[in-house]
C-alpha cells in the first residue's frame, strides 16, 4: 500500500472515530486517536481538520491536563453559528434552547456555579414551573450542567466543549429586543411559527 | 466570666466563622462579602485568650477555612476577569426583559453543538443477540403455558397450600428432584416443572423457586439452546452473588 493511501485511510478511520459515537459521551481522548493511528495523529487530526473546514465543521482540542495530547479529548463541532431556522431543521425547540441559554449565561456570569432555585427563578419568568424543571433536568443530562447534592448548578462539559464563554456573555449584553420586521428579512419566519405551534 | 464559658463562648465564634466560610463555597456566593482581614483579628484574639490544644485543633481548622475563602476570592477575580467583569445581575436583568427568541439569537452566536452520530458497536450487537436469545418463544418449542393473567394467578394462589403444608411440598419437591438427578444427572427446568394441568405446572415452577433462592438448587442456563437446567443439593448452599432469572409460564399446556 502507497503513502498516499495509507494516509487516506487513516484520514478515513480519524473521521469515523470522530464522527460516530462510541462511548457514552462523543469525542475520542487522544490516546484513543494515537493508538489507532500512529504516532503522528496529529498531523491526520490537522488534515482532517481542514477538509472538514469545507463542511462547516471542525475539530475541537479540549485539554483536561494542560497542554497534554494524549489525555485531551476530541470533538467535531459545528465552525460556524446556527440560525434559528437552522436550529429547527436540526429538531431542537427554540424554547428548550432558550432555557439552555438562559441557565448558561447565569452560570457563566457567576463564574461556573448558581443554585438550582436562582436559575429557575429567572427561567419561570418565560415558563411554567414544570417547564422550567423539565428543560433544566433535560439539559443536566445533556452535560450541559452538573447538578451537586446542595442544589448547586455547575457548568457541564458540554457546555466547556461547545461554548464561547465570552462570546456568550459579550452577546447577551449587546441583547436587543427582535423586531418583527427584522424577524422577516432573516428568513426566520418558519422557525417562528413552529416555536409559537409548539410551545403554545 | 469563668475559664469553661469563656471557651465556649470562642468555641462558638470559631464554629461561626467557619459555617460564613462554608456557606460561601457551597452556594458559590462573592467571597468578597466575606471580611478576610476582621475574622484573622478575631482569631487572633480568640487565640490569644484561650491557648489550649482544644482551641489550638478549632483555630487550625478555622484557619484552613479562611485560606479556603482567600483561594475561592482568587478563583472569583480570575473568572470575573474571564468573564469580563460582567455583573450577574446585569445578565440577569437582561434575560429577564428580553424575550425568547432574542436570548436564543444571542446564544447562537456563542453556540457550537458537538456533531456525532449514533452507531450501532460490536458492543450493542453482542448484547442485543444476548437479549434476543434470552426471550422465551412465542409457540412451538415451548413446553407448556397460557398467558397468565392475575386472576390466573389469584386463583392458584388460593389454592396453594398453607404455610405449613408448604414446607412440606417443598420438601417432597427437593427430594423428587434429588431423585431425578440420581437417576439422570441435569434435571431440564420444563421436564420438571410440567404437570397434569397448568395449576399444577403453575405449583411446582412457584416452589421450585424457593428452592432456588433457598439454595438448595442451582439452575443453569444455556441460551444457545433455550435451556435451563437443574443441578440439586442436599445441603443449602449459601448465594455470594444472587442474580434474578425470569421465566416465563405461557404457551401451550402439556
């Protein structure tokens, strides 16, 4: 076999190993990576890295001890932002994400930890109680918080793999109320009318 | 004021400082609200007023506390300095007034879901076929049975025999099965169990099973083949790691 096609078939085992989940949690641990493709996965995790780049997708490096590979973990994720009507395509209810976002951005302002009762005080501002239960314990499982025996909310390890922390906070403060006439030019109309179908 | 009260007296401030240094970690509140500089002074004096190794233990722990409280203010101004210095209650406010789908629009842009597929591993395969070859079969090779519904089971229980005459059918089931296995070796379950009705069959599965839990059988399974088998004791044997086994009575009556 050449070294092209070694290489090509490594490309091709980096991508399944990243892209199909086969522990509880997705992502591949580099040591995971190293074992099935050499010592030198990182350059096939750089190569892949761009070719998923053409898709709109790439490959996050988060790093449990730093700066060492082997015990990081690896994840494709989305490169660019979703749109609403993005974000109904893909199943998700634009009231559950708001609940998601919500806790996240109380837990990013209070530094990673709020009580379980702050969080859901400001959720049942939008949401009935049994709601905002629901989607806070939907997104515990996620990984998106951890929930500690004090009733505590920690930020979850989906939460640090998918989310632009500062980001978050910068977005939330240049918040502005949607204009109706804005909501159309964006196109975001379908995903309006399913979210008010499905929520009321 | 006596040497006793004084003690308890700092006992209690100590306790107290250390409850304000706790509750501050728990609830992940500013442990800048916390005065680190006032709760030394009162250590101090505290310290100073009672030197006894009681007060030396609480005054360590105390003080292991507070320089708890000194490493969370640490962590506070890294991860306000993180985050910015935005003040949670301005997000707070924020999330308030603004309405849905502007909070969702905002996160968006802060929001890179992980993409990965469900697959079925080699794994799953293996315990799916267990699963699979475990389940009794709908007809045919099954020996015996209808599908028992809770007035069936009503019913065989009222005629099941009292608790005193139980122990002795019990026993006279033990020493059937001890028989057959002389005669035989492995006892098949079914073979055993299949009585002149379904009552009977119903009887003898339900006292084979305190036999089983007792100890004094041990059943042995074979999923391949759909079989389990019976191996009996004369002695009770002692269960290290008891597991459940289901099996079901339906099908047709022998």
């Amino acid at each position: 076999m050449s070294r092209e096609d070694t290489f090509s078939r490594k490309l091709a085992t980096a991508a399944a190993m990243l892209l199909f989940r086969s522990h509880r949690k997705p992502g591949v641990k580099g040591w995971e990576l190293k074992y099935r493709l050499g010592k030198n996965y990182m350059k096939i995790i750089d190569a892949l890295n761009s070719h998923l780049k053409m898709l709109g997708l790439e490959i996050k490096t988060v790093f449990e001890e730093e700066n060492d590979l082997d015990k990081a973990r690896f994840y494709v994720t989305l490169s660019h932002p979703l749109t609403l009507s993005d974000l109904v395509t893909a199943g998700w209810r634009i009231d559950e994400v708001a609940a998601v976002a919500v806790m996240l951005s109380i837990l990013v302002s209070r530094g990673g930890k709020a009580s379980v009762k702050d969080v859901l005080e400001i959720l049942e501002t939008k949401f009935p109680r049994w709601k905002a239960e629901a989607y806070l314990e939907r997104a515990v499982a996620r990984g998106y918080a951890e929930k500690t025996d004090e009733d505590m909310l920690l930020l979850g390890w989906r939460a640090k793999v998918e989310l632009d922390q500062k980001d978050l906070l910068t977005s939330m403060l240049e918040l502005q109320p949607e204009k109706a006439g804005e909501e159309k030019a964006e196109g975001d109309r379908q995903a309006a009318d399913q979210d008010s179908t499905a929520v009321e | 004021m006596s040497a006793e009260k004084k003690l308890m007296i700092a006992r209690e401030e100590l306790e107290r400082i250390i409850e304000i240094c706790e509750n501050v970690e728990k609830r992940g509140l500013n442990p800048f609200t916390v005065n680190v500089k006032e709760l030394l002074s009162k250590l101090r004096k505290t310290l100073e007023e009672n030197p006894t190794l009681d007060h030396y233990v609480m005054d360590a722990e105390t003080m292991y506390k507070i320089a708890t409280l000194v490493a969370l203010q640490h962590k506070w101004l890294k991860e306000k300095a993180k985050a910015l210095f935005v003040d949670a209650q301005m997000i707070a406010t924020r999330l308030i007034a603004m309405d849905k789908k502007s909070i969702v629009r905002a996160f968006l842009k802060a929001w890179r879901p992980i993409v990965s597929l469900e697959q079925m591993t080699p794994q799953r395969l293996r315990q799916g076929l267990e699963h699979f070859l475990s389940l009794p079969p709908r007809s045919g090779e099954r020996a015996c049975g209808w599908k028992v519904s809770q007035r069936d089971v009503e019913f065989v229980k009222a005629r099941m025999p009292v608790e005193e005459r139980l122990a002795e059918r019990l026993k006279d089931l033990h020493e059937k099965l001890i028989k057959a296995f002389e005669e035989g070796g492995e006892v098949n379950y079914w073979e055993f169990v299949k009585g002149k009705n379904f009552e009977e069959t119903f009887e003898k599965a339900y006292l084979l099973s305190f036999l089983i839990t007792e100890g004094y059988v041990d059943v042995k399974r074979n999923p391949l083949k759909n079989e389990i088998r019976l191996i009996p004791r004369k002695e009770k044997a002692e269960r290290k790691q008891p597991i459940s086994l289901v099996i079901v009575i339906g099908g047709e009556s022998g």
